[in-house]
C-alpha cells in the first residue's frame, strides 16, 4: 500500500463508520446530526489538533513534559 492510501485510510473509516450510524438512527434527528457533523468535520481545514496523538499535538503522550 502507498502512503498516499495510507493517509486516506482514516477518513474512508470516518465515513464508513457515519453512514453506518446514520443508517442505524435512519428517521431521527440523531442520524442527520451524524452526518452533518462529519461532512463538517471531514471538509474542515486542520491543522495539529490538540490531544490526538500523531498530529503534532504538543504536549501529549508519554513523553509530554
């Protein structure tokens, strides 16, 4: 696998994982606030999110000073 799909693999994951929710809650509010909420998530700019490990977050994880 390229690193280029490798990159992608977390978002493909986000959106499997919304539709599946969505589908689950299909009929109630809860379901278009899921995929409100990833669309909005997912088409968003970021930048190093703070607390998520691997994201250039400073000072989180074992060694955090």
């Amino acid at each position: 696998m390229s690193t280029e799909a490798d990159d992608d693999l977390p978002m493909v994951a986000t959106l499997v994982g919304a539709i599946l929710l969505a589908r689950a809650t299909a009929g109630t509010e809860l379901s278009e606030k899921i995929l409100e909420s990833t669309h909005k998530d997912l088409t968003a700019p970021h930048g190093p999110r703070p607390g998520l490990l691997g994201t250039g977050a400073v000072g989180v994880g074992p060694d955090a000073t």
